[in-house]
C-alpha cells in the first residue's frame, strides 16, 4: 500500500510538472521586457511552483521505493517463516 501510494503522489507531481512546463511555455513564449536588474517578470511565483513540484517527486518516489523494499522484506520472511513447518491443514478434512 505504501507503494501505492507514493506512486500516486509521483504521478500527481509529474502531471503538476507537465503543466508547469506549459505554464513557462505559454508565459514567456513572446515576453521580452525585464526589469533593470535583468529579471523577467513572474519568475519567483513559477520557479516557487516548479521547486515545490519537484519536492514532491522526490517524495513520491521515495515512499513508492522505501514501500516497495518494505513489501519485498516482509515477503522473504513471511516466505522463509514457513519454512520447516507442516503445511497448514485448515478446512482439510472438514465437512459442509
């Protein structure tokens, strides 16, 4: 489930990053007035959304790998518990 979870939250930034992208795109496609300091205008609200984006990528794709390492981990002990063991028996041998 962690897995899942930080795999939604990647996808969720990654589709924010696309738009963002466009945003640039769009924004500054024809924009050549600056300030005197050289800045263009509107700069610090995108790069403020593109960084926050990335935060959460990051994020995401942490969780999503931590919850995958996670599963795997209880996988192989819950797999090598079992071993040595008799089989379990339940509902063998019951009648309806």
């Amino acid at each position: 489930m962690r897995a899942l979870c930080g795999a939604i939250i990647t996808a969720g930034a990654m589709i924010g990053l696309g738009l963002t992208a466009l945003a640039f795109g769009i924004r500054f496609q024809g924009m050549t007035q600056t300030h005197e300091g050289g800045q263009l205008y509107g700069i610090p609200t995108l790069v403020i959304c593109l960084v926050v984006l990335l935060i959460s990528v990051l994020i995401g794709m942490g969780i999503a790998f931590l919850g995958l390492a996670y599963h795997h981990e209880r996988r192989h002990y819950e797999l090598h518990s079992d071993i040595g063991r008799a089989p379990r028996t339940e509902g063998v041998g019951r009648s309806m």
